[in-house]
C-alpha cells in the first residue's frame, strides 16, 4: 500500500508498506459459514466458538423523514449481540423494511434464530435447515455477519476499519410535505459545507414543483459550475409510463440521475432506462449480487445504491461495489433511513474497503437521531467528510444503558 507524505513534510517522500496476510487452510470463518468474508482475521475456528446470541428490537425517537413510501419519527431496527467462547462480545444491526426486501420486525428474529442454530450445530449455512428458501432473507444475514465480524475482529484484538479517501463525503437529503421545511434544510446543510444533494420527491406535483423551485434557487447557478450536485429520489412514486417525460422535465434543473422512479424487478428497471433522458438508478429493485449483475449489463444507464441492510451485510456490498467499478457503473453507498451508530460503523468499514462510490448516504447520527445506542454516536463531520476508525472490531462501543432504554430483549440463544 502506497501511504503518502505528510501536508508539512518538509521534502519526505511517500512509503511503500507492505502488509502480510497469513491464510489457513481452514478459514477464520468457516464455524459460521459466511464465505468470502472481507473481514479476514487469524482466529484459531475451533477453539473460538459462538456461545450466546441476544436478539433486540430497538425503538429510537428520530427527528421526522418523511419520503413517497414512509414516514418515520422512531428508527425501529433489530440489534444482536453475540458472545464468543473467549469472552469477545460483537454487535450486529439491521433495519428491515417490508417493501424494501419483505421482512419485518417480526420476521428477521426467527431467520436469525434459524441462521444461528444452523452454524452452531451443523458449522455451515444450510438454507435447507431455513423455511421458504425462496424468500429474501438479506436483512437477517446483515445483523449476523456484523455481529460476528466484530466479535471475531476484538477476539483477535485487531480493527476492521481502514483508512477513508479524503474525497469521500456524505451527501445531503432534502425533501418534505412542507417546502419552508426543504428551505431550512437546505441552508443549514449549505452552512455545513455539503455540496452533494438528493431531493426526495413523490409528495405531489405541486409540493415536488416548490421543493425543485426551492433547490433551484438557492443552489442552480453552484449545480451549474460544477460545484454542486443534485439528484432525485421518487421512491417509487410515479408509474412506468409517466417517468420518461417527468425525468426529461427534471433536465432543466441539473440532476443527474433519478432513483427509483417505479417498483419493480431489475428487468422493468432495465427496459424504463432505455427510454429516459437520465441514468436511473435502482435501489428497492436490486437484493442480491445476481440482480446487481443483471442491471450491470446495462452499463451507465442504471447505476446502484447499496445498502448495508438492504443487501445482506458488508461483504455482499462489497461484492457489489466491486462488481460495480468493474463494470463502470457508478454506484452509492447508501443506507436505510434511522441507522444507529453499529450500522454507520459498518459503512464506514465498507468505505475503506471498497471501490470508491460516486456518493455516499449515512453516518448521520444525531442529525436525524435523538440519541444514539453507541460511544461514540457517529455522525458525518464539516463538508461530509468521514473520520476512519481505529478502535477494536467495528471501532465503537454499544452503551448496554442505551439497549436497555430503547431496546426490548426478544431472544437469548445459547450454543
């Protein structure tokens, strides 16, 4: 890895360091059965075991979002906390959305449970132990794979993060049923030296018209320099046969592409691109790696928003990602709406082991939350920009007060 100088170094070149990776014949994680984990730690697999899984659900009062598909004022998720035989204990999070991938609160414990009992007693995933194998379980894996990446990474006394490019910032979300509360948005994101925006749209024409008046006006002429960025997000709000021409009345206001004007699979997805002015990009139709292949194969026309949560952990997403920059897709790293400080500790970890993204959606803490479960509560700094972590595991600590406040324990699950 190349590290350069320091901004005052005084004439001293850059480094090469090399890194050395020993590798087992048996992986670190074959006891849980996750392959092609990017998390590769030199765990000895049989002396370190899962002992106990606690199953959370979480309720965190959020200032309000509001968007075309939802509107929230408690980030509800489910959180798990696993122990291992030498004492680690890692956190894991996800928040399942019934539209996004048709798991709920209710369902994601018990795929949990399933998922834990499996590796626990049979050493590999089996989804011939799981019920209805043909539904989408992604949000359930998410938890699992993050809680046993940290517990595994602070077993070995190692961090999982990296170091985060200094040209990867966070952007802004605007949008909401009342324009004057987009126009304070705006301003204080504006104060905050944030220049990539995504303005929700899908709250009705004449509500969507003011919100791109508002956005127009107070940034149109940076959008045109360059100095700016907008793009749209419908949350499904509009029909296939609509879309084309409402997107090419969006050209006149600088955006640069349109996230999910429908629902629907990646092929509907794929055949509305091909008959609009802008790039799509495709969030609530895409799951798993194979659905991001598919819309790949359209190049530019369709880009990605991958979610932690919404794809199964940060090894699909990284796998994704890569996929991605393969292919010359521009994608985002995004996530769901009311992340707690475990899930923006993850997405920091994938940032600094992925392929660079054209924008990134999260790490927004105590913005959008009143409180946070973590020590400490992550947030994007000044102009977007993320710190790396440093910490042992996923580099922040869960307040076991704030779980207790928040949190109601669903489920304890012992080897």
């Amino acid at each position: 890895r190349y590290v350069p100088p320091p901004r005052k170094s005084n004439g001293k070149r850059g480094e090469i360091k090399f890194f050395f990776i020993t590798v087992h014949e048996a992986q670190p994680f074959e006891w849980l059965g996750l392959p092609d984990c990017v998390f590769y730690r030199t765990l000895d697999p049989v002396s370190i075991r899962p002992v106990k899984l606690d199953i959370y659900r979480t309720a965190i009062p959020m200032r309000s979002f509001e968007h075309a598909a939802a509107a929230r004022d408690l980030a509800e998720a489910i959180v798990v906390r696993l122990e291992l035989s030498d004492g680690s204990v890692g956190w894991g999070e996800t928040l399942p959305r019934e539209y996004v991938t048709g798991e709920t609160l209710e369902t994601v414990p018990d795929d949990i449970e399933r998922m834990f009992r499996d590796v626990t007693q049979s050493r590999r995933m089996s989804e011939a132990n799981l019920p209805e194998t043909e539904r989408t379980i992604t949000a359930a894996e998410c938890a699992l794979e993050i809680a046993v990446a940290d517990a595994t990474a602070r077993s070995g006394g190692e961090s999982l993060g990296g170091l985060i490019r200094r040209n990867v910032r966070v952007s802004g979300v605007l949008g909401s049923v009342d324009p004057a509360r987009t126009t304070r948005q705006l301003r204080m994101m504006r104060w905050f030296g944030l220049r990539d925006f995504k303005l929700k749209l899908g709250f009705g024409d004449d509500v969507d018209a003011e919100n791109l008046r508002i956005v127009q006006k107070r940034i149109g002429k940076t959008i045109q320099k360059g100095k700016c960025t907008l793009r749209v997000d419908v949350n499904g709000g509009w029909t296939a046969d609509e879309t084309p021409e409402r997107i090419a009345a969006l050209k006149p206001f600088g955006v640069c592409v349109v996230e999910q004007p429908v629902f629907g699979p990646p092929e509907m997805l794929i055949e509305l691109a091909q008959r609009c002015e802008l790039p799509l990009t495709a969030d609530e139709s895409f799951l798993i790696l194979e659905d991001a292949q598919m819309l790949l194969r359209e190049s530019r026309r369709v880009w990605l928003n991958i979610r932690i949560s919404k794809n199964g952990g940060v090894s699909p997403a990284r796998r994704i990602a890569i996929a991605a920059a393969e292919a010359g897709v521009p994608f985002v790293v995004g996530c769901m709406v009311g992340e707690s400080g475990i899930l923006s500790a993850a997405q920091r970890v994938l940032l600094a082991n992925c392929p660079l993204p054209r924008f990134v959606e999260g790490n927004y803490g105590k913005f959008l939350l009143t409180d946070d479960s973590t020590k400490p509560s992550l947030r994007f700094g000044y102009a977007g920009r993320l710190k790396s972590l440093k910490g042992p595991g996923l580099g922040v600590e869960v307040d076991n007060n704030k779980i207790a406040r928040y949190g109601t324990l669903i489920k304890t699950l012992h080897a």
